[in-house]
C-alpha cells in the first residue's frame, strides 16, 4: 500500500519558473527513500509537499495532487496533517517554537491535545534517541548547530509520525551524531514500520540506510531504484561509490565493508605505494591563538588553545558538536574576546557562519558581492564576476538570495565575505547543503586563496572534505587541541577516517588512488 502518492505534481513560487515538473512517485508503506540531486534541483520543494508546506505556506503556482496518507493536499492544510507526517526543515534554526528543548519538543504534543502521561513518555524517548537529554534546559539559541540540527529532529520525531521527513538531516553534524541520527531512523522504521523520506547530499550513510534512492533533476524524477544502481553513476555519491565506479567495481559498494571485500575479491594492479605528500606551509603567520582560553556563560569552550594559520595553508578544523570549533573562529575573527590569554593578527580575517541567512540582505546575488566592495571602498565589477564563477554562481547573479537552495545561498555568503580580498577566510561548515560540483568548486577556491598567498581554515565534519583540500588538520575535544598535524598524518590515525583510506591505505581520495593507477601504468 502507497504511504505517499504524487500525481502530475508540477509547482513554481510565485514570480518564478517552475520548480517541480511532473513528477509521478509512490513511496509505499515502511520504505526508507533517499532524494538525491544538484543544489536547486527542487528537492525541497519536493519535500514541502509531503504536509502542504508547499502550496500552502508557500503561495505559488500549483498543478497535480499529493496524498499523504489517504489525505490529499488539496483539501488538507499543514495542521491537517501534523499527526500523520514529521518534517524536518534544512535549516533548524527556522523549526524552534520556544526557548526551551525540552518545551519545544513537547510543544508539538500540546498542539495535537497528547495526555501529560504519554506527552512525559514520549519527550523522554526522543530525547534518549537523539542523544540530547542532557540539553533539555538549555535554549535552542545558545546551542552548536550540530546540536540545533538533533533536537529539531527529536521534535519531528516526538509525535511518533507514520511518517517522517527529513531535509538534509546530518548536514552539520560530527560522524558520531549523524552515526545516531541514522541509527534512530533505522530503529523507527524497523520497529514502528514508520515511512521515511530524506533529502541528503553526505551519502555515506544515508546511501546504506535507504531501500530506494530518487534523483531529482531540474524539478523531474531522472532515476528511481535501488541505491546502488542509482548513485553509481551520481557525481555525489560516498567515496566508496566512486572507488567502486573507477575501479570497475559491479555492483558498486555503497559501504567501506562492501568495499573491502570487493577490494580482496578484484584484481587491482598494485599501486605506487606513497602517493604525493603535500608539504607543509613554511609561509609566515597570519594570526595566532596563544592560550586562549574563552567561557560561554557557565560553560567553559575554549581551554588554553595555542595554534597558528600561516600563509599557503589550508587548515582543516574537526571535532564532534560542541568542541570549540565555532568559539574558536569566533575568536581568531575578533568577535569574541579571549577571557585568557590572546589572538595576534599580522594579517586580516573573514569569517563566514554556519548560517548564511545571517549575512545575506541584498536583492540580488550579484549585490551581495558588490556591497562587499562598495563597504570596502572598491569598485571592482571584475571581481564580482571571478567570484560568482570560482564558487559556480555566474548564472545565478540576478537571482534574489533568499529564493536559492540552502547549498547555493551557502555559496553566496562565502563569495560575499571572500570577495573582501581578507589574507585568513575562517568558513564554519561551509559545504553545508552543498551538493558535488558545489564543493569542489568551493575546494577549488579555498586551494586557490591559499596558493596565492592566503589562509583558509574550514570547519566542518566532513573528513572527505579536510582529506581532500586541507594540508593540516586541527582537531578539537572539548575546548582543548587534541591533534594538531599534516592532515595525511592526523587523518590517518582517525577511527573516522576517509573512507578510501580505509580500503585502499595509504591513500586518502579517490583522486589520489586514479592518480596512483596513471603513475602504475607509465
């Protein structure tokens, strides 16, 4: 029996061009679907639709039916369907009612007339499932966006749904919280038979979670199958997937187990065993964190941090939720002030937050960059137009920001701060909603700003990422530095480690292992 039908669905927002064009889907009862696709693809409009968000939040442009449930969307409003479906936003800083976890999680509840007994029950539950009881007073506002992002997810979760969707639910948090995140899912739909849709573009969890992957392009189902068959072929697939797909790997794995044994199984040349070795930078320092030491409220986030961002570096800045990373850029940036100890700056800083909605209030794309100089007393059309390109913009310059993708305005923000021409860009979680070709243009461009005599540090969960571009990695526990090093060298002894890294050692990219392949065969 079909949970979730769409009929004809085609939608555009008002004064735009349509977004979604004719999509024919069921999902039945009890499957776990993955919605995979470009930034701007439609995939979260695709999702709005799922409990009449969109068109009835939305406004717009609407043809076609959804029905959800045995409730069609035409005739159900959002409140209509509260009971029935649990929707997780892409940004969750929007979902929060009151300043109160715990409250905000049972609020849904209250709305939906639960009895106090089941209401305790039930709050208690979610809380365990995600991991956040320990966060139950704390206000939404004071919390990491790792944290933000979990107990957005305990409150979709706290109606116990029949089902439950989900826009890109492990976008900023550390490999272990989304380890529980996806666990959770897992136990509701293996347990409760709960139906579950996301939307994601880190795949290497999602990707062996889902019975069945849709990819979305330009606003139309292009492929609807089983995971493998469909991410094969996907530019954003795991690392795993891609190894498998330039190894000839069939089916190709979508996990470093399935990758493993074909690895044992296939007949791969030998490799060169010690791939390029990117050289640390000996370039002069930036800026310096000399015992820093910072308290946020009751809370000690930063605890006598010594480091250093010299000139050609790309710095890689891990550790789970709550380590530091965001108070320590921050601070490096000048908006907070050490409560110990000092930041030395020879050089000049920008910051880009997790949140790019903080930033963005021009009208158009192109603005956004421009006001960037007009602040800065420069006039340079040219450099507005290298950057909408460098971060793969140009074509979305007249585009009002706030009607972008969360992955795009991302960009946005990132080329609106960079463009300031600053010798140290600090980007926390920067590939946020980011899907492939955006992130390797972002890479692109943090490698380029170090090459030219910049810094980049970048603070995110992503080890694919730091194993990628970074060439040191800094990793934070608790407020204290607990590695520091060439990032082959702090990667490597990572229980999460780059998943290439873990089937094919020493390599740490699939770009690594093809280029392994090319010296082998010369």
């Amino acid at each position: 029996m079909s949970a979730l039908v769409w009929r004809g669905v085609s939608f555009a927002y008002p004064r735009g061009d349509a977004v979604l064009r004719g999509i024919d889907l069921a999902v039945g009862e009890g499957d776990v679907v993955l919605v995979v696709g470009p930034s701007g693809c439609g995939k979260s409009t695709f999702l709005r639709t799922t409990n009449g968000l969109v068109p009835h939040s939305s406004g717009g442009r609407f043809s076609g039916d959804v029905v959800v449930f045995g409730r069609t969307i035409r005739e159900h409003r959002p409140r209509d369907l509260a009971d029935v479906v649990g929707f997780v936003h892409q940004d969750p800083e929007a979902q929060f009612v009151v300043d109160r976890v715990e409250a905000d999680i049972a609020f849904v509840l209250e709305n939906l007339d639960v009895d106090p007994p089941h209401m305790r029950r039930r709050v208690e539950e979610v809380l365990d499932a995600l991991d956040v009881a320990h966060l139950r007073d704390r206000s939404p506002s004071t919390l990491s966006g790792g944290e933000r992002q979990r107990c957005a997810i305990a409150s979709a979760m706290a109606a116990g749904p029949a089902g439950l969707v989900l826009d890109e639910p492990t976008s900023q948090l550390d490999p272990q919280g989304a380890e529980d995140v996806f666990g959770a899912l897992a136990r509701l739909n293996a347990d409760l038979g709960t139906t579950v849709i996301i939307a994601e573009h880190r795949l290497e969890r999602a990707g062996p979670l889902a019975d069945r992957a849709v990819l979305l392009d330009r606003g139309r189902v292009t492929a609807d199958g089983p995971p493998g068959a469909v991410l094969a072929d996907y530019d954003g697939a795991a690392s795993v997937t891609r190894l498998g797909r330039l190894l000839g790997w069939d089916p190709a794995p979508l996990t470093v187990r399935e990758a493993r044994a074909m690895r044992a199984a296939s007949d791969v040349a030998v490799l060169e065993r010690e791939p390029a070795v990117a050289i640390p930078s000996e370039g002069a320092v930036l800026v310096s964190a000399q015992g820093v030491s910072v308290k946020l409220g009751n809370t000690v986030a930063l605890r006598d941090v010594d480091i250093e961002v010299r000139r050609g570096e790309v710095v890689g800045l891990l550790g789970r939720n709550g380590a530091g990373k965001t108070t320590l850029m921050r601070t490096i940036a000048g908006i907070l002030s050490p409560d110990r100890g000092r930041v030395v700056a020879t050089g000049t800083t920008a910051y880009v937050p997790q949140d790019p909605n903080t930033l963005l209030f021009a009208p158009t794309v192109r603005a956004e960059l421009a006001e960037t100089l007009r602040l800065l007393g420069r006039r340079d059309q040219g450099a507005v137009d290298r950057w909408l390109d460098a971060v793969g913009l140009s074509e979305l310059g007249d585009r009002h920001p706030r009607t972008l993708s969360g992955g795009e305005r991302q960009r946005v923000a990132v080329a609106a701060v960079a463009i300031g021409g600053a010798d140290v860009l600090l980007l926390d979680e920067p590939t946020r909603g980011m899907d492939a070709a955006s992130r390797t243009a972002l890479e692109n461009a943090a490698r380029a700003h170090a090459d030219t005599g910049g810094a980049v540090v970048l603070a995110t969960h992503d080890v694919e990422l730091a194993a990628r571009c970074a060439t040191r990695v800094v990793v934070l526990g608790d407020g204290d530095v607990v590695a520091d090093g060439p990032a082959r060298h702090v990667l490597s002894g990572s229980l999460f480690a780059p998943q290439v890294l873990r089937v094919m050692p020493p390599f740490l990219t699939v770009e690594e292992v093809s280029e392994g392949l090319a010296r082998s065969a010369t």
